[in-house]
C-alpha cells in the first residue's frame, strides 16, 4: 500500500525526524549527513554534546580534532618505539646478556631509579617477556581504539572535520614520526 500522498504532518514520531534526544540536555537538534557537505548548522561531532552552534565552537572543535589526531601519531610513534626497546631487550635476553661493563653499570643504575611499570614498587632491571607482551598490547589497544574514532570524526562526512582529521595526521607526521609514511592509514 502506498502512503506517499498521505498527510503525516500531524503525527508525533517521536523525535525521529531531527535526530533531536530529549533527555540528553541543551534540546538542540543534531543534522546527521550521509552526504559530503560543508554545512555546520547543528553539527553534532560524535557526541550529542559535542554540538557546533557558532563560529567559536567550531574553530574551537576543529582545533581539538587536529589535536587529537595528531595525538595518535604520537600513539602510533610511542609504539613503534616501544617495540624496537622489546625487540631489543630480546636479543640482550637471546645473546646471553654479553654487555661491557659500562652497558651493564648503567642498566644497574637505571633498575634502581625505576620501577616496573606492572609492579609498581618493585624494582627491576627489564621488564619480562610476559609484560612486553602486555604493554605492547595495551599500546596496540589505545591505537585500535583512536583509530576508530578518528574514523568516526571522518564519517561526520563534514569538509571542516575531514580537513581537520588531515591537518592533525599532517602535524602529527611532522612532530613525532620518524619512520616513512608508507604505513597505510588503516582503522588499526
């Protein structure tokens, strides 16, 4: 049966047609595009919280994102580090620990001014392969996770977010990289 040249103006749908969430604070309506567009009228960013009302709050949002993606370039570089220090401390575990002496005076020094990151209090010289392993996966984790939402930022399908998400990867590159930018910018 086709409803198409039915009137439904005086039917409450409870909500559905401006994506408006009562309950949810502020009572502003979030515009939800399937489509590119350059439009900020009640851009919503994520969160329904997270609403664009004004020149400032945009400027302000856009800078945010290009801070947060930047931040996961850091992610991205804190890891590839950590992995280089794991794969390293393997070939010290593998080599039988053949260190001179002032390698193996200054691994002493730094095991006592720290303490292991999964035993606080604890003082030990390297960490096990069991807390490599844990560490790295918890770092592989955080990456996973700010990946997708630096995915859904992009899937706001706003130019302003889009290009913010791009300018953020940039200075992200330029601050923290230095390894090539072949790596594919993939979800993980």
């Amino acid at each position: 049966m086709d409803h198409s040249h039915m009137d439904h103006g005086g039917m409450d749908h409870g909500g559905h047609g401006g994506h408006d969430m009562p309950g949810m604070g502020g009572g502003h309506k979030c515009n939800m595009n399937m489509l590119f567009t350059w439009d900020t009228k009640d851009l919503c960013i994520v969160f329904h919280g997270w609403h664009i009302d004004g020149t400032a709050s945009l400027i302000f949002s856009l800078l945010a994102i290009v801070l947060m993606t930047a931040g996961y370039e850091a992610v991205r570089e804190l890891s590839r580090r950590y992995d280089l220090y794991a794969k390293s401390l393997s070939e010290g575990r593998r080599s039988g620990d053949d260190l001179t002496s002032d390698r193996a005076a200054q691994c002493e020094d730094d095991a006592t001014e720290s303490s292991s990151l999964l035993n606080p209090g604890r003082l030990t010289g390297r960490p096990s392969e069991q807390q490599t392993k844990i560490i790295k996966a918890i770092l592989y984790a955080v990456q996973v996770f700010y990946s997708f939402f630096i995915m859904l930022l992009f899937m706001t399908y706003n130019g302003w977010v889009m290009f913010a998400v791009a300018v953020g990867a940039f200075v992200g590159y330029l601050l923290f990289s230095n390894s090539s930018p072949t790596k594919t910018a993939a979800c993980h």
